[in-house]
C-alpha cells in the first residue's frame, strides 16, 4: 500500500487522503513511499537556500573558534594570567578536539535514535555556554576544561548537520552542497582573524582583555542560529523510518509548494517500502559498518584519519610558526589567516561542482594526492629556510585550496555511503576515530617540535602529515564508491527496506 501525497491538495485534503492508508501502514508496521524520490526530484529552490544558510552558520562556528585558539596563542602565551607555553597551547587544542570526539560520539548516537532537529539545539546550547566559560579561564586546567565542553558541542553538531544535508538536497545537488557547507569554516576563520586583529591591538583594548573579548565574539554569532534553526524540518526520511509517515508526507508536501517548479512530476517516481522501527540496535549498527560495508569504511576511516592530522596538526599550530619562525608579532596574526581562510574557502566553491560532474572517486583521489605532495615539497623549502612568513602563507594558501575540499569530501563520503539509520553515528564515529588519532595527537605533536626550535623537525611533522594524504588517496582511488548524483537509497540501502 503506497503512502502518497498529491501537492495539489490543501493540507487538510492532504491530511484526510493520507490518514488511512498511513493507519493501514502502521498497523503492518511498514510504509511504502516515495517521499526519497521527491526530494531528490526538486529543483533547488529557497528551501534550500535557507537550510544550507542555517547549516552553514555551525562551521562558521568551528571556523571562529579553531581560528581564534590559533590566532589567540600568542596572547595566551604572554598573558599574565595564563602565561602559556607552546605546550600548553597544543594541550588546550588537543582538548579541544577530545570533546569534539566524545560530543560527536555522545550526540551522534542520540541524533540516530531521535532525530537530527532535536540535537540541532542541544548541541548549540553545550557550544554557546561553554565557549562564553573560556572567556572567564584563570588557568590551564580552566581554559582545556572549558575548550573540551565547546569541542563537544561542535562534535555534535557534526554528525547532525552532515545527515540533514544529505537527507534534504536533491541528490544532484549533494557533493557541492556538502563541501560548499563544510567550507564555510573559513568563513568563521576570516571573521576570527578580523577579530584578533582588533581585539589584540593593544591600541584599541588591553590584551588582557582582548583575548576574553574573542571568545565571547563566538558566543555571540551562536546566538543567531537559534533563530536560523528554525527553518529547518526534521528529516523526513528519517521519520519514515522511525514511525512517523503522516508528520513525514507534511513536510515534504510543505517543501514541495515553497519550492517554484517543485510539483511532483506527472511520470511515476521509484518507491521503497519500509519496515518502520523505533531505533537500530548498536549490535546491528556494528555489522553493518564492520561486516557488510567494510571496505566503505577502510575508506571512511583513511579520509577521517588524514584530513584530521593534515588540517588540525598544521592549522592549530599555525600561528606558532609565525611567531617562533618567523618574528611575525602575535598581534598581526589575523592578517596572514585571511588569505589562508580565502584559498580555503575557494577550493570547495570553485571545485564543489566536479565531485557531481567529474566523481567522486577522481576528485578525492586528485584533491588527497596533490595537497599531500605540495605539503612536502613546501615543508621541504621551509626546512632549508628560502619562505618568507608571505612566501609561506602563499604555499600554504595554494595547498589548502586543494586539502579544504579534500577534508569535506571525508564527510561527504561518510555521510552519503552508509544507511539511513546508522548515518549520524557512522560519522560520528569516523570522525571521532579520525580525529583522535590524527587531529587530538597531532597539534601536540607539533607543539613539541616547535618548541624544539629545529625546522628540521617541524619538517618531519609536515612529511607524516603528507604521507597520510597520499596513502588516503590511494584508498579512495581503489575502494571509493561512486555515489555521484545517485539517491541516497540507491547508494546505500536502507536497513528498513522490504524486498519487493
């Protein structure tokens, strides 16, 4: 029995038309719907727009608070209160990325068991409150305590939002989407570099101050997406899935009028009929990752792994180098992050579009392998001393155009690789796996070989992290699925799905 809705209708037409089939299908406890083939049918419209603008405000998020932990290291470090080693530094930043681990792990189990709208604010209230503390740290313990309990809304915030994208844009739209949206980070590194620049003028305010100012700067921005938060529904395959079909044909129908051109096309759409269930026991969420689609995730794991080393090891410690290596003042930190943030920013707006053209398999391949070589060759000419601090924001610059969109390609392939009712927490685990091993161990890693003052060694960091991207590219080439303007349910099979 098929639960369909005519768009034409009014919502209560809708609504009385639904009811008894929808009653029927619950009583089977299964539902055969369309509603996946719709969404991906719609041209993009303002929906789109104004769910991919309130899902890219939480990487503007990270992006503000990765940028002002580096951009802030020097007035850390010359703090009268804090008065912080490189060490410390790359301590606070590892804690970081641990409460981004264990929030996304934490939340990312919770947004598969009761639905990605829910979390969309938990998770931003843990952000907002916590980041607000670390304005308020009178040591290192204080300041790693409070930079954990950010990291752990952020993590969170992860896995929700990459399964929202998936689950709503039309699959055509899906890569450029999902790169585009994960790179607004850069965004928020822009504005946390703008917002170093002022607040650490000791012209304008007192360092001392300045640096509490910058947190504070992020609390605030955060405020805004509660109200953005608003316009997103809940995820109507998810709803199908977890017993809730007329509150799912609703919202689509809802999508499908505010979209101009978005009526159901006149031709018959592909239908899937689902085993409604309440939630996925971890038993099974474990075969599935480790068993049925192991291969997905070898590659899953091989992306997570080195865009997390590449990006949090090099960009956490970021201003360090310019400081220790090349006198750059702490106060004009933020003018060397602005390029960076634009060839970062740029890489998945100019490059977005071929991972639905070109591949996926080839533009992962392509993006992995080249940011991984250039690393090396200009680790290497950094080690013989020949780059200015501009000649090494430009190299820096050119590499990350290619690593930005290599890095949200990580989450792209783990979101849309893997089924519907292991989604959230397959990122989650990923990436919680990812960055610990490549991300929480590596700004300290790179804090160590700072401080011991030998290009020579921050050279060994940069070959490892090079090394990691060339292997994952490898990976992607040989295991890659090419999930490129396919449905969801066509990648990746429901767990929920009947045999027809």
């Amino acid at each position: 029995m098929s639960v369909l809705t005519n768009i034409q209708m009014s919502p209560a037409q809708v609504s009385q038309q639904a009811s008894a089939p929808v009653s029927a299908a619950l009583a089977k406890g299964a539902v055969e719907t369309d509603i996946p083939a719709r969404l991906d049918s719609l041209p993009w419209g303002g929906f789109h727009t104004r769910v991919i603008a309130a899902l890219g405000i939480t990487w503007i998020l990270d992006g503000l608070e990765v940028t002002l932990a580096g951009a802030l290291s020097g007035a850390l470090k010359s703090s009268t209160v804090l008065n912080f080693s490189n060490t410390d530094i790359g301590i606070a930043t590892s804690a970081y990325l641990a409460g981004a681990v264990f929030g996304a792990i934490g939340f990312g189990w919770l947004t598969d068991r009761i639905g990605r709208k829910k979390l969309f604010f938990v998770t931003l209230a843990v952000y907002l409150t916590a980041t607000a503390a670390t304005a308020f740290s009178w040591n290192l313990a204080s300041f790693a305590l409070f930079r954990f309990i950010t990291g752990a809304g952020i993590g969170g915030e992860y896995t929700a939002i990459n399964s929202t994208i998936q689950e709503l844009v039309p699959a055509r739209y899906r890569g450029r989407t999902d790169l585009i949206v994960n790179g607004s980070f850069w965004i928020g590194a822009a504005i946390g570099a703008v917002s170093a620049i002022v607040l650490l003028d000791p012209a304008v305010i007192d360092p001392e101050l300045g640096w509490r100012l910058a947190f504070l700067t992020g609390a605030g921005l955060g405020l805004v997406v509660f109200v953005m938060r608003l316009w997103i529904p809940e995820s109507p395959r998810w709803l199908m899935i977890h017993g809730q079909p007329e509150r799912a044909l609703k919202i689509v129908a809802d999508i499908e009028r505010a979209v101009p051109g978005g009526g159901k096309p006149d031709h018959p759409l592909p239908k899937i009929r689902l085993t409604m269930r309440t939630h996925t026991p971890l038993r099974e969420v474990a075969d599935t990752l480790f068993h049925t689609y192991r291969s997905r995730s070898l590659v899953g794991l091989s992306l997570m792994v080195a865009q997390a080393f590449f990006y949090n090891a090099i960009f956490f410690t970021y201003a360090l180098v310019l400081t220790d290596f090349f006198a750059i003042p702490a106060a004009n930190i933020g003018w060397y992050i602005l390029p960076f943030a634009a060839g970062n920013f740029l890489g998945p707006l100019l490059l977005g579009s071929l991972f639905d053209t070109v591949g996926r398999r080839t533009m992962i391949a392509l993006t992995y392998s080249v940011s991984g070589i250039l690393l090396a060759v200009s680790g290497y000419l950094f080690s013989i001393g020949v780059l200015t601090a501009q000649t090494q924001t430009i190299a820096w610059m050119v590499i990350f155009f290619f690593a930005s969109p290599a890095a949200s390609a990580a989450y792209l392939t783990v979101s849309e690789t893997f089924p519907l009712e292991v989604r959230a927490l397959a990122i989650a685990l990923f990436y919680a796996i990812g960055t610990g091993i490549g991300g929480v161990a590596g700004p300290a890693l790179f804090g160590v070989l700072i401080d011991t003052g030998s290009r020579g060694s921050v050279f060994a960091g940069y070959l490892l992290g090079s090394v990691l991207m060339v292997a994952a590219a490898l990976i992607a080439w040989r295991h890659c699925i090419d999930a490129e303007r396919k449905s969801l349910e066509e990648v990746a099979r429901p767990l929920a799905a009947q045999n027809n």
